[in-house]
C-alpha cells in the first residue's frame, strides 16, 4: 500500500532553547517582527543574515590591514543576529511556515557562514589558524550531532550549558573591543593572542558538549530500541 498525505506528513522537531537571555530574545523578536512592513520576508531575513555573517569574516580578515576592521564587524555581528534569529519568528508570526526548507536552508547558511567567519579570523592577525579551525571542526561536528539528533529524537536543540548563538556573538563583541586595546592575553607571564585563549577554551567546551550529548542520545535511544 503507497503511503498517503497524511502518513508521510513532516512534523517538526520540539525546540529546546534554554539559554540565559532566550526568554528576552523572544520578546525581542516577536516586537519586532510584528512590526516588519509587510514587504520584508524570511527569506529576505534569511538572505541579510548570511550575507552579514560573510562580511563579518570579511571583516575580521581586513583587521590585519586595520584593527578598526574589528569595529566595522559588530554592527555586521547584529545584522546577523537580526536576519538569522527574526527569519523563522516572522515566519510563526505570519503562520507562513516552510518547516523542512526553512530548517535546511537556515542551518546549511549557518554551517557555510562560521566557515566564512573563522576563515576571516584565521587570516585576522589576532588568531592563529590553527586555532579558528580546531574551533570551526568541532563546531561542525556539535552541528551534525544535533541535526541527527532533531531527526532520530525529535528535539532541536539551539543551546547548551544556557549558551547559545546569541550569548556567543555578544562574547565575539566583548573579544573586538578588548582585542582593540591590546590582541594579547598574559597568562602566567606569558602573552597569548586573547582570540586564541577564548577560541581554545570554546573549542574545548564544544567538544565536551558533543561528548556528553552522543553519550545521552545513544543511551536514549537504546533504550527506546533495544531488542529482546
């Protein structure tokens, strides 16, 4: 028997988002969104976001002709917030939803967006390659584990540790306007480039996050299915 409409109909994942300014995000958003003009879209937000994330990277490159590079990038951090973050409450709002594309072409521009914005970093100056790829694969890898994750468990997960995309651009904001007054940290009397210190501890963070959580889900869901 083919399967029908209804049996094949896409349910979306339940959002998990616990992160210390989610709630007043949500207010944020939904402020703002019921007051867009009617001619701006989610796609139009989606587009502003990724472009402002390319630019960031853009940004962050050019620092190394010009530290003030690092103050043109936090305007372009907000724009990235305000398209990425309102394209899907616009979309609620509206009841203009598109679940599987929005969630795909949402996500796979968030993914090619941090590769731009770490690439743009790694050549900065302020931070070592090294470092901005080490942070970019577990970032990666944190990623897939939770798209796979929204698929077998059916929770999407957007924060952890009460951090998440947001607190993480307001951290990159606070780092532009020290790394302005100096691009070193001196740890134990020895200079560091304050990118790298706060990379280094994010990556490891990422990294213990991804093992905690594979460690949760696979016990999740070998209990759900084990054989007998």
């Amino acid at each position: 028997m083919a399967p029908t409409e209804t049996s094949t109909k896409f349910r979306p994942a339940d959002r998990n988002h616990t992160s210390i300014l989610a709630a007043a995000e949500k207010r944020t958003l939904l402020w703002l969104a019921a007051r867009l003009p009617a001619w701006v879209n989610s796609d139009h937000l989606t587009a502003l976001g990724f472009a402002a994330i390319v630019a960031t990277g853009a940004s962050y490159a050019y620092a190394r002709v010009t530290p003030y590079a690092l103050i043109a990038a936090i305007p372009l951090l907000a724009a990235n917030w305000f398209g990425d973050s309102l394209d899907g409450t616009l979309a609620r709002v509206r009841n203009r939803q598109r679940p599987r594309y929005g969630f795909y072409i949402d996500h796979i521009l968030d993914a090619v967006g941090t590769f731009f914005l770490m690439t743009g970093l790694a050549f900065s100056g302020y931070m070592t390659a090294g470092v901005a790829y080490a942070f970019l694969i577990a970032y990666l890898l944190l990623s897939i584990e939770v798209y796979l994750a929204t698929y077998s468990i059916g929770v999407f997960h957007l924060s952890y540790w009460r951090f998440g995309p947001t607190e993480l651009r307001i951290l990159l904001v606070i780092g532009n306007l020290f790394a302005l007054r100096s691009p070193y940290a001196n740890i134990a009397g020895r200079n560091f480039l304050l990118f790298d210190v706060g990379f280094a501890i994010g990556a490891t963070a990422l990294a213990v996050i991804l093992v905690q959580a594979i460690v949760a889900h696979t016990r999740q869901l070998y209990k759900k299915e084990t054989l007998t």
